[in-house]
C-alpha cells in the first residue's frame, strides 16, 4: 500500500500529505531531490517556498508533488499542470512569509485577480472578490465563489457567506483558488477556494508565535503535531484582539483547531474540530465630509457580530484495488450568529398633530401591543434611530464520497473520479427592531428602546424556520491523449430543495425547488518543458439562498440587517465561463544560474444569466434581491516570478471588465444623479460597482544573510464605481497604492524575530463606497454636511513586532 500510494502521489494522484512517512523515505533519492522545494503554484508570487513550516525545523518535510486536487475532497488529486483553467495555491510557507501565518492577506497579496474591500469596516470581516465573485460575510452581497474547509462546504447555509474570521490560519497547510469548476458544486460561479489543514502526519513538532503592535494590537498562535506509529495528532489555535483604529472597530477572536489521525496499510481516517468565538465591530461606511474631519469617525452605532461556530468532521481514504480509493467526509456543524446593528429610521413624528411617530407613507409605528408609539424625543426627525437586532443559528450536516480511478485505457494513461454528496440544514432566524435616540456626537443608539411590533417599514418582528437540502452528482475525467495533450470532461448535477416556515405569521411560508446539469469540457497541451497551453468551457449554478427567498419584491424591502417579509420566487443564477491560458517555468543559465523563473498568462470570459444582485428600495434603508438579468465578467491575468537562493522578485497584473448585460430601473434615492423620482436607470454596458478594473500586485524579499530576511510587498488597483451608482453616474472611489515591509531574524536555531509595517507610506485610501443619508442624521462635527457619497477608510501606518518560538 505504501509503495503504491508513494507511486501515486509522484504521479500526481494524491496528495503529497497522504504519504506514509515510511514510504515517504523509500523514495529514490534522484526523485525526491527533483522534487523538494517544488509546490504547486499556479501563479507567480503563490507557492514559492517549500511545503515544509518556515522557521520551524521539527517539521516533517515530505517529497512535494504539484497536485490540484479535482473535487473539494482531499486525496484525489491530479497534475497541475493537466488543470485546464488557471490555478493559484499557497502552502503553510507561503501564508507565513511576512513573519505570521496570516490567510487574507496572503491571499491578497499573492494571488493574481484577487483583491479584498472592506464594506464593515472591520479588517477581519472583509469581502474577498475574484475575477469580479465575491466569497463575503455579509447577507446583501452575491456569493459566486465555492468555499471548501478539508471538504467540508464551508459557505453557511442561510446565505451563502463566508466567515473568514473563523479560521485559524496558523493550522492551515495549503489553499487551492482555482477558476470556475462544476464539480465544486454551487457558488462555484466564478471558481473556488479549497483550504486544506495540516495533521499530525504532516506537520511534527512545537511552534507558539507572540505579535503585537498599533491599534492595540496583541495575538498569540500556536500549534503541536505529534506522530505515534500509525496515529497522529495535531492542534493549533489563535487568539486575538484588537482595539481598531477606527471608533467602534475592535475584534476579539478565539479559533482552535484538532486533528486525530490513523493511518494503516490501505487506509486512513482523520477526524478534525474546528471551533470559534468570536466578536468583531465594524464601524462601515462614513460619509466623506465627516471623514474629513477626522478619518476614525463612524456614521451610525453599535455595529456588532458576535459568531459561534463548531465543525466536527471524519475524512476517510481507502485503497480498494490496486488503481482505485475510495474517498469520504462527513461531518456536523453549528454556526451561531447575532448582529446588533444601529441604523437611520425610517420613523419620524407624524405631520398629522398626533404626536407620533409614522413610517415614509404616514402610516403610524406601532408596539408589541399594537398601540401608536409617541414621539418620545420631539418633533426633531433626527434625534431618532433604530437598532436592529438578529439572530441566527444553523445546524448543518452532510455526507460526500467518491471513487477515484487510474487505470489505463487502451495503453493510455487516464484518472476518473464519480462521487456524491448531500448537505443539509435547518436555520432559525428571529429579528426585531428597537426605535429610540442617538448621541449627538457619536451617532450611537440609545434609549427608551421601543420595540416594534407590527411588520413595518423598521423591521418588526420576524421569526423563520429554513430547511435545506442540497444534492450532487458528479464525474470528471482526465485522459492523456499523448504524453503532451490531456482532455479533461467533467459535469455535476445538482439538485436543491429550500423550505421556509414562519414562525410567527404565513407570509414567509414557502417550499422551492432548484435543479441544474452542469457540462465542463477542457485541455492541456505541453508545448515544450517549460511552456504549458490550456482551454476550457464549463457551466456552473448557484440557488438562491434562504436570505434572498426571504427578501425579494419592491413591495416587501427588507433592511440591510435582513428582516425578511415575504417569500417570492427567484431564478437561479447559471455562469457559462470560457478560459484560454499560458504557464510554465524554466531554470535559467548565465549570469542568473540556477535561478528559476516562472510565468503565467489566462484570459476568461463569464457570461451569467439571472444574475442576483441587493437593490435599493424606495423606502430610505431597504432594499430587496432582484433578478436583473444577464452580467459578464471577463479579463486577463499576467505574472512573472523570478527566485533564486537569495531573491524573490514577483509581479502580477490582473484586468476585469464586469459589467451589466441587461438593463433595469433601481431607486437609488442617495444617488445625486438619480431622477426626480429618486430612481437611477442601468443601461447594458454599465459597470458592477466594487470591482476595480485594474491591479497590480508586486514583492520582493531578499535573504540579507542565511538569518536575516526583508520583504516588500506593494498592490495598485484603480477606482471602482460606488454602490448605489450601478447607472455609473458618479466619480468613482480614488484608486490607490499601498506598499507593506516586512522583516524577520533567526536569532537561534528556536527562536527567530519579525517586524512588520503596514502601509508603509501612510496613505490615505479606501476599498469600499456607497451612498449614505447624510441629511437624515445630525452630523456634529460636520453640520450641514450634504455630499452622500461614504466610504469605508482604509487602515493608516502600522507597525508591528513579534516572536516565534519551535522546538
């Protein structure tokens, strides 16, 4: 078993971490030395360094074998460069390389056509967008990218989102970013992101990191991997806080995760626990005007979430024959969320001399007990505010198995995988709203909290029960025409069924039911060694989620802390998406011998139909999901890296034209240009707001001596259009470039010091606009502020230190 499954890892077939360790050292040295150092990157300035922890020498090092795997399970794997679409992965090194293991902004700084805004305000919560697809933690946003933790979906049941704050990146071993791929299922829209963490096989040894710096910054990570003859243990976690440097911006985060692996002769199990808590503040989007004054203030308050999260999961691999295994997960999760969200009121004192309040169309705000609620605080409609509040808690469970194969057919070399899986889910969700005052100053909520009672324009109160079932079918299949050319076939079918239950009423009662076959069909061609040519199409679907179900008619908005009133029908979004591409590497000769350059070059065309989006409703901080038609996103991603013993020098240029494909009227009464009607009309052609078109991302890091390291790292990306301003009405929100310098010294073979600095030139930028009602809320250090437009500040310099400790 250990032979073979060493053969398949060096053919590409499984994963370099399903190795034994016995087998592992079996392997012929000529081998494995062509090997080490060699991890699968897709794209210069990802995958760079050995798969092995950096600084930390009691890790086990492993032959590294450029392997994708083809479906989210882990252990069926196949040669990156038989992938027909473009693919980026960073290892443990990689996501280490500023000094801390850190996911996001590796991410960020490393992969090519990726890029993150901050639409809370929080710089743990942020929107990640690839090639114009958002993986986001926020409802209102169109979730177009598959997120995978070691097989597990890892996008929530209730929205499709992604809550990057819950993972510890210290226990993470390798991330996957691949183009779009049926085979990974819904929201692979755009493509997918597989993360991948390490066990007691892959990882031995102790390592505790200490980092602190500005803005009250203080984390600690750790992790310990231990293997016993055929079991294995590992475990990390991480623990921060942050004082933010924004007015209500702090986050407190405590993540830990557990490995307890078997490994026998045809088979091996790992059951994992991934556990969170965490509390994160996001202040959002401020006016500009009052960000003039002072870049720290925030528009409204509390903006808080609070999340719970528990994933027990068991991965399974077993050899059934000598050219096929069986792969399997299974696994139960519980995410738990509520959000505390001050907001501007719709409510102000009645025209009418009763001395209550009444919503936009003068109908009066009523209590629980469905009696007028009075103008507490006078007639001033600025001195009111809301606080809406939410709860969320998912039970979800699920099961996948597949069937991995490489037999020949016919003399030629071929790799089939057909699987299954099943995810379910029961969500219950409560909302209610409180009506009350404000600080003058610091625009936070406060008293005499009123409940409301009745389903109104500010959110009465709403209680859901939401059962999902998703289901899947799918095959992929590699065949090696010849030893250059490789065709790829793949498709899934997937089938979903979505129920609502109203908890308190019928109006969110509702029963939907989604199927969609998904066809991919794709190539590599070899050109020569170090050039590699690929070309794919292939189709993928995504339903609507609970939250859009719940929310979707302009007679029935919901506000952006998602209180949902009714349950029309929605069409699901289906992307066809073409690639053509270039990659390889080469070692070079002459005055840069031994230094090996690597190269990348893929130009993508997706084309949605019914595509989702959040527009804004005619009543002032509503808005509901909408079909609005056809979208197409399509650009180009180019890169170059050059390494050597000494240097690494890195750039990647990425273009995305997304754009609108349909025409459609929306309200968007913020919108200076909108019309007497406070309406704004999108026009075929328009641009989709948030997706800057260009971005530039470049590093360097250079080995002073064998101990000390520096790096510079630097992105640009230009203006994007607002939201609110999907007619491309207004300016567009400033371009930007930001650099980042970082260091780190070996004092002993144990202990090794970092630096960091952030934004080192200290620019001031932003990453996320919208509209905001500047004239419905009393700014007091900004009165009579009238410009709309507001935005989500980026961090200003930042410094920070740390240490990290092996044995």
């Amino acid at each position: 078993m250990r032979k073979t499954m060493t053969r398949l890892a060096l053919l590409g077939l499984v994963p370099a971490a399903y190795v034994p360790q016995a087998a592992a050292q079996a392997v012929p040295a000529a081998v494995a030395a062509d090997q080490a150092g060699t991890t699968a990157a897709g794209a210069p300035g990802a995958g760079t360094e050995a798969g092995t922890e950096a600084g930390t020498g009691a890790a086990t090092e492993l032959p590294q074998v450029d392997v994708i795997s083809s479906t989210p399970l882990l252990g069926a794997g196949i040669d990156k460069n038989k992938v027909p679409s473009e693919v980026s992965v960073l290892n443990s090194a990689d996501l280490s390389r500023t000094g801390n293991p850190t996911l996001l902004n590796s991410l960020n700084q490393q992969v090519p056509g990726l890029t993150l805004d901050s639409a809370s305000g929080n710089p743990y919560q942020p929107n990640l967008l690839y090639h114009g697809y958002q993986a986001s933690p926020l409802q209102g946003n169109s979730q177009g990218l598959a997120v995978y933790l070691n097989g597990v979906r890892f996008n929530q049941a209730f929205g499709d989102t992604v809550n990057w704050d819950l993972l510890p990146s210290i226990a993470i071993d390798r991330v996957n970013v691949e183009g779009s791929n049926p085979v990974f299922g819904l929201n692979a829209l755009g493509g997918s992101i597989s993360v991948q963490t390490k066990n007691g096989f892959t990882y031995q040894g102790a390592e505790g990191i200490l980092r602190g710096g500005s803005f009250g910054t203080v984390e600690g990570q750790f992790q310990y991997g231990v293997q016993r003859d055929d079991t294995a243990a590992y475990v990390a976690g991480d623990v921060l806080h942050s004082g933010g440097w924004r007015d209500g911006q702090s986050s407190d985060i405590y993540n830990i995760f557990g490995d307890l692996g078997w490994r026998g002769e045809n088979a091996e199990l790992h059951i994992n626990v991934t556990a969170a808590d965490d509390a994160l503040n996001g202040p959002g989007t401020s006016p500009v005007q009052l960000l003039q004054v002072n870049p720290a203030l925030q528009f409204t308050a509390p903006n808080y979430v609070a999340n719970k999260y528990l994933l027990l999961s068991a991965n399974g691999n077993v050899q059934l024959a000598t050219n096929t295994t069986l792969q399997s997960v299974t696994y139960y999760s519980n995410f738990e969320q509520k959000v505390i969200n001050g907001n501007v009121t719709n409510f102000a004192p009645c025209t009418d001399g009763s001395n209550n309040l009444c919503d936009n169309n003068g109908n009066y705000a009523l209590d629980r007990s469905g009696t007028p609620i009075t103008a507490f605080l006078g007639s001033n409609p600025t001195a009111y505010s809301v606080l809406n509040l939410q709860s969320t808690n998912t039970n979800s469970y699920g099961t996948s198995a597949q069937v991995s194969n490489h037999d020949d057919i016919f003399g030629f070399h071929n790799h089939l995988v057909a699987g299954a899986s099943y995810d379910g889910s029961y969500t219950k969700f409560s909302a209610s709203s409180e009506v009350g005052g404000q600080d003058p100053i610091t625009r936070v909520f406060g008293g005499p909290f009123v409940t409301v009672g009745a389903p109104q324009a500010d959110g009465g109160p709403v209680g859901v029960g939401i059962t999902d079932n998703y289901g899947g079918l799918f095959i992929t299949d590699t065949f090696d025409v010849t030893d250059r050319l490789s065709l790829t076939a793949a498709s899934r079918f997937n089938i979903a069924q979505i129920d609502l239950a109203d908890q308190i009423g019928t109006a969110l009662n509702g029963n939907h039911s989604y199927n969609h076959f998904n066809p991919s069909l794709g190539g590599t061609y070899r050109i020569t060694h170090w050039l590699t040519a690929y070309a794919s199409y292939a189709v993928s679907n995504r339903t609507p989620t609970p939250a859009e179900l719940s929310c979707a008619g302009p007679t029935a908005p919901c506000s952006l802390a998602n209180f949902f009133v009714g349950d029309p029908n929605l069409k699901q979004v289906v992307s066809q998406t073409y690639e053509v591409g270039l990659r390889g590497d080469t070692r070079l000769t002459g005055a840069l011998d031994g230094a090996k350059l690597s190269y990348n070059l893929d130009l993508y065309r997706s084309d949605l139909s019914d595509d989702i989006i959040f527009v804004n409703s005619p009543q002032q901080g509503l808005a509901f999901f909408q079909n609005v038609g056809n979208t197409q996103r399509q650009g180009i991603d180019a890169g170059v890296q050059l390494k050597n013993d000494r240097w690494l020098y890195y750039v990647n240029y990425s273009y995305t034209d997304a754009t609108f494909q349909t025409g459609f009227t929306e309200s968007s009464q913020n919108n200076p240009g909108a019309d007497a009607s406070g309406n704004i009309n999108v026009r075929p052609g328009n641009v989709l707001p948030g997706i800057p078109a260009h971005l530039l991302k470049f590093g360097v890091n250079y080995n002073v001596t064998d101990k000390w390291t520096v790096g510079l790292q630097g992105i640009a990306a230009s203006g994007q259009y607002l939201f609110g301003d999907e007619a491309n009405l207004q300016p567009k929100l400033p371009g930007y470039v930001v650099l980042n310098l970082d260091t780190s010294y070996q004092l002993t073979d144990h202990v090794a010091v970092f630096g960091q600095i952030e934004n080192l030139g200290d620019q001031r930028y932003y990453t996320f606009g919208t509209f905001s009602p500047t004239s419905s809320v009393y700014l007091a250090q900004a009165p009579g502020a009238t410009n709309p437009r507001s935005y989500s500040p980026a961090a200003p310099i930042g410094g920070y230190a740390g240490v990290r400790v092996t044995f």
